[in-house]
C-alpha cells in the first residue's frame, strides 16, 4: 500500500460528497507544471496499512466517499484490493488518474469500485511527450474510450500554462474528446504558479478563452481564467 498521506475532510474534491483524500506515492508522468513533486519523486515515507484502515473505520457514518489520488494511484498494485476494502465499508470511491493505465482502470470499472473518475487530459498527442515526458498517449486514449463506453460518472481537466499549450491546443484536446464521445463536464484549469516539478516559471498571460474552440456535445468550464 504505497500511500503516504491523508486528507482528512474535503467537500471540494467528490462531487456532492463530504470526503477525505489518501494520497499514494509515485507516478509514472514527469509533467512540467505538477505541483506534487514530493509525491512524484520525492523521498516519502508510506503510512502503516493499519494506520489508514483505522483512519477510515473512525470514519463511518461521517464521510460520504474517499478519493485515491497521488501521485498515480493505479500504480500500486494493490489497488483492486484497496478499493474493494473501502466499498465494503460503505463509502462510495473516486479516482483520480492520468489514464495510463487502461488495464487496471477496466479492472477497478469490471468489479464495480468505483463511483466517480477524474482524468487528467495532458496535452494533445503532439505535445503529450513533451508535457508529461513519456510516451503514453495511446494509453490514455484507451483510457477514455473505456469510460466513455462505460455508465461511470466521470469528468475531463486539463491543466493549462500558456508558455506550454496554446489556445489551438485546447481546441485539439475539445476536437479528440468529441470524437472519443464525450459527454461530461470538461475542466479547463488556468495554472497557478506554486513548486514545480519543472520549476517553470508563472505564465506570462493566460490564453484567450474566447478563441477556443466550444464544443457541441459536453460543457466545458474554464476555471480561474
């Protein structure tokens, strides 16, 4: 079990839930602006499984869902079981991915673990290396088709830095998630400078939402532009 930190109380981070966050440990994407690099590559210590499960069990009846977030959460292997552990307890689970890994988001959506998903759309193809620095945008494509064919609930973020995606770039990621079939709520999330994994500097104007494309079939919400 490879989480190391714990949110005890959010209403900002579950969708009409009161919930807590467990934080796990690595990730498999290096993305410029990530603002978790102690998560990502830092030297973090994991918290003793029976000190999590004892958190969540003081926790019935008080909170409604626990999100799994990280880092990568669909990197620990024993994320079946976790999930699984935590719907027996009565709270309704949500997972927040970058979508690289198709196989264990189609495990956890078969077993019926979930109840909510928010997935990270980093770039389009062209700039998804570059953004997050590996090669994995046919996993994360994969990824999306699964949930678009699925019942989950789920919405779509990306984040944006106007030194890193264009306006044009937007409208790309609004093209391929029309085509994918899409019909949720896109979050379109200005960049707020904090510590970075690419110790980038603030943008230097934010893009011009007026020239993205809009979509006919999802709503997209720009936030804090």
């Amino acid at each position: 079990m490879n989480i190391c930190d714990i949110t005890s109380f959010t209403l900002q981070d579950f969708p009409d839930k009161v919930a807590c966050i467990l934080w796990f440990y690595g990730c498999n994407f290096r993305c410029l602006y990530c603002h978790n690099p102690g998560l990502v590559i830092g030297n973090r210590s994991v918290l003793d499984e029976s000190e999590v499960w004892s958190f969540l069990q003081s926790r019935i009846g008080k909170l409604d869902g626990v999100v799994l977030s990280g880092g990568e959460a669909t990197l620990d292997k024993d994320l079946l079981c976790i999930a699984r552990k935590i719907k027996s307890m009565g709270f309704a689970v949500k997972l927040d991915t970058n979508g690289s890994n198709p196989r264990v988001l189609s495990n956890l959506l078969s077993d019926r673990l979930l109840d909510y998903i928010a997935i990270d759309f980093k770039a389009p193809r062209c700039k998804f290396k570059y953004i997050t620095g590996v090669n994995s945008f046919d996993n994360f494509r994969r990824s999306l088709l699964i949930l678009c064919e699925s019942d989950i609930k789920f919405e779509v973020r990306t984040t944006v830095h106007s030194d890193l995606l264009s306006e044009d770039d937007v409208s790309e990621i609004i093209e391929e998630l029309d085509a994918a079939g899409f019909r949720g709520w896109y979050f379109v999330q200005n960049f707020k400078y904090a510590q970075n994994l690419g110790k980038i500097q603030d943008q230097r104007k934010c893009i011009d939402v007026s020239l993205i494309q809009k979509p006919k079939n999802f709503h997209v919400d720009f936030r804090n532009f």
